[in-house]
C-alpha cells in the first residue's frame, strides 16, 4: 500500500483531530437573536454583567435578567449553545479553551515525540484517535464545567500523541525534497476540520450541541479503524536507508538546540499560534456579537473560508516551497515569512468592516495569505535534525506553541467584558503582534539559512 494511501488516512485522523477539538468553539457561539440585549456581545448582556443569566438555573437579581433568561429558556438556548447549556462564563470558557486542554496537551506532548521516536507510529495514531472520540462524547454528555473540564483534558491528553507520530511517518515515508508538499497536504486537516467546526453551529442550531457532539466523536471512531484497516506501516515503502538509530533523550535534545535553524523555528511557532488561537477561539464570539442575525450565513461562509482559504493556502504553502527550493534555500522561512506580514491588513478589514459580508471577504483573503507557513515550518525542523530526533523536535514545537499560544485565549478571556468594541480591539492588538513579530523572525530564519548554504558551499569548493 503506497505513501500517498498513508498520507491521506492521515489526513482524515487530523481532520477529526482538529474537528473534536475546536467544536466547542463554535457549540458555544450559537446565537439566540430572538432574544435582544442591551449591548451586543455576549450571552444576554445587560446594565450589570454580574446579573446576567448564565444559563437557566442562573439566580437572577434584577428584572431585565429574568426576562431575558425567560427568553433563551423560550427559544431552547440550553439546548442550542453550549456555553448556556454547562453554565460557563467568559473567564470558564477562555480558561477551558486554552489552558485546560493546551498544558495537557503540551506537557504529553513532549512524552508523546519521545515515543514516537523509538516506537511504531500507526497503534500510537490508532489509540490516540480512540481515545480524543471518547472524550468527544463526554462533552456531549456534559453538565457542568466540571465535566467539560474533564473532557477538554482529555482530548489535551489524546491529540497530543497524534502530531509528532503523525510527522515523524511522513518524514520517513517522503524524502526531503517532497516533505513540505507533504506536510502542506497533512496540515489540509487543520482547515478541513476547521471548516466542519464551524458547520457544528448549524448542527448545534437543528440537532442540539449534545447530539452535534456524538456526530464528531463518531468521525473520530471512523476514521480511526480505517487508519488501522488500512494503513500498514511495514507494507509501506519507506524512502530512508535503514531504519533510525536510538538517541539518548538528552542527546536528541542536544543535536535539536545546538542548530541554529531549528531554535530560531522553535521560536517564531509559538508566536504565530498566539495571532492563531485568538482567532480561533474568540473571532466566532466575535462575529457572533457584531452580526447576531447572521448566525447560520456565518457558519456556511466561515467553514468554506476555513476549509477552502485555509486549505489552498496550505498547499500552495507547501507546493511553492518544494518547487523553490532549488533555486532558492530560503524558501521554507520566506513564504511563512511574506504571509504573516501580508495578512494583518485583511484581518484588521475582517474586525473593522460594518458589512457582514465585506467582513467575511477580508477573512477569506487573510486565511489565503497567512496558513502557508505550517508545512514550510515543519520541513525545516524535518530537515535540519537527524530521523530519530523528528519526533521529539515536533513536539517541543507543539509544547512551546501551546503554552505560549494559550496566553492569547486565556488574557481575551479575562479581558472580555462581553463589548464589541473591546474583543475587537484585543484582537486586533494580539494578532498584530503576533503576525508582525512571527514575519521578522522568519525572515531572520531566512538568512540564516542561506548562510549556512553558503558556507557548506563553500567547504565543499575547499
């Protein structure tokens, strides 16, 4: 069975990946826009935040939050809305979407690429993917924030064993020159599931969050006994030469942080997915409080964005990269370098636009800008430390995105005071910065690397 059988039963395990993991997301945007507020923003906004209804057996003070609880109780928001139906806050949800799955997520993780690196990767993918559909259901299942809590932990612990066994294969079945054409197809899971994440809202809008919930973790069920059906390691023609050599864990992480190359990536990744999880987790609140009779026209539109935008660039992303690579060594830094810059101008179109649909345009362009860089990332670190270290240099690329990452979540949480104006200003702020600081250490990557071109060039003349 060819590589390209293995890449693609990949693909459809990351597209469940991604799709279990940010469809808590979007099970928590969906509108009720039957039910007017005060201020636009979040769940039934009134003259004091403290009394507002939460979910139904929130005790209301005043007047105003009894109608208005009396209203999502009508039009079955608790059956609806996810957020509404455990009772969560801003602060639960921005601390639930962050660091109550990404430190698990991150901290397994680095266990996660130190196994992938000395054992077979596909029962590591097979049981992962298992276990995230579990936890999937779980959140079906959920009451309360204690019992989300423990299903986002859970999903930390299960995804975080999927990306560096997942990356550590395709480094052995593509030989260098075909990896981030690989990758860019691998990380289409990223944007296909994105795009089925954000279809939940009309899921959640016509079956209920709870049922839209087991509809995602049965994927997961799918795809993961077609991945282990179908997708023998050993049938596959693996391109190295023999089989990786042992390391020593302090010598892996010795070979990865002495190389100039890979630290510099290890240090433009978290930063980019700071600019990353803000959109990810708070644009759909966004759009949500801005546009609140757009709920169902946002959902349709974003998931093409995210599925097609996101996915055209990732190919693109990693198709340019393979092709430039010859006549130029930079490429892998320069186009994620170019993208980040150049998407921070339709971004701030996305936040500042009036029009709904103008909106929705600027988001599209700025996905077909700025998601070229994963691929292109990944294939610098694939090809700047030796086979048996892939595994744990992914990993330590997952560990540090997600705990810095995270901060971008968790600080919108807490700055959140359910305004329009004020989630758009720290989106703004965050993304920015993210992009703009991500754009110039990627064009410092660049030159580094051609540096070092240069001069095994010139030992080589010598």
């Amino acid at each position: 069975m060819g590589k390209t059988v293995v890449l693609v039963l990949l693909l459809a395990i990351y597209i469940s990946n991604q799709w279990s993991r940010y469809s808590f997301v979007y099970l928590g945007g969906v509108s009720t826009p039957e039910c007017p507020s005060k201020v636009q923003g979040d769940i039934c906004f009134m003259d004091d935040k403290q009394d507002s209804p939460l979910c139904e057996t929130f005790e209301c003070v005043g007047e105003q939050c009894k109608l208005c609880q009396q209203c999502y109780s009508d039009h079955r928001a608790s059956f609806r809305n996810m957020r509404y139906g455990t009772c969560l806050d801003s602060k639960d949800y921005g601390f639930l979407v962050s660091y109550a799955y990404m430190t698990v997520f991150c901290f397994m993780g680095l266990f996660a690429g130190r196994i992938s690196d000395l054992y077979s990767k596909r029962p590591i993918i097979f049981f992962a993917s298992i276990g995230w559909s579990v936890f999937t259901v779980l959140q079906g299942l959920s009451e309360d924030y204690l019992t989300v809590f423990i299903s986002r932990v859970g999903l930390g612990l299960c995804h975080a064993f999927s990306g560096p066994a997942s990356y550590s294969l395709i480094a052995e079945l593509y030989k260098p020159e075909e990896r981030a054409g690989a990758n860019g197809i691998y990380a289409l899971g990223i944007y296909v599931g994105g795009g089925l994440s954000s279809l939940s809202l009309l899921m959640a809008n016509e079956f209920g969050w709870r049922l839209s919930s087991f509809v995602i973790a049965a994927s997961g069920l799918v795809s993961s006994f077609l991945f282990w059906v179908f997708s023998k390691q050993n049938d596959v023609e693996i391109t190295a030469a023999e089989a990786p050599k042992r390391l020593g864990y302090l010598v892996t992480l010795r070979i990865i942080l002495s190389n100039k190359i890979p630290v510099l990536l290890l240090t433009a990744s978290p930063i980019r997915f700071v600019g990353g999880l803000a959109i990810g987790t708070f644009l759909p609140l966004f759009f949500k409080g801005k546009f609140p009779d757009q709920g169902n026209t946002y959902s349709v539109i974003n998931a093409f964005i995210v599925s097609v935008g996101g996915a055209i660039s990732a190919y693109l992303g990693g198709f340019i990269v393979d092709n430039l690579r010859d006549r130029d060594v930079r490429a892998p830094a320069l186009v994620p370098a170019i993208g980040s810059l150049l998407a921070i101008v339709p971004f701030l179109g996305v936040l500042y636009s009036s029009n709904f649909y103008v909106a929705m345009f600027c988001l599209f362009v700025e996905y077909l800008v700025a998601e070229c860089w994963f691929g292109p990332a990944i294939s610098v670190l694939q090809n700047n430390v030796p086979g048996p270290a892939i595994g744990t240099a992914v990993s330590i690329q997952i560990f540090a995105s997600g705990l810095v990452g995270s901060v971008a979540p968790v600080l919108l949480g807490s700055l959140d005071d359910g305004t329009v104006d004020t989630l758009r200003f720290y989106l703004a702020l965050f993304v920015t910065m993210s992009y703009s600081i991500t754009g110039f250490i990627f064009l410092y990557l660049a030159r580094t690397i051609r540096l070092r071109s240069t001069s095994e060039y010139q030992q080589l003349l010598s």
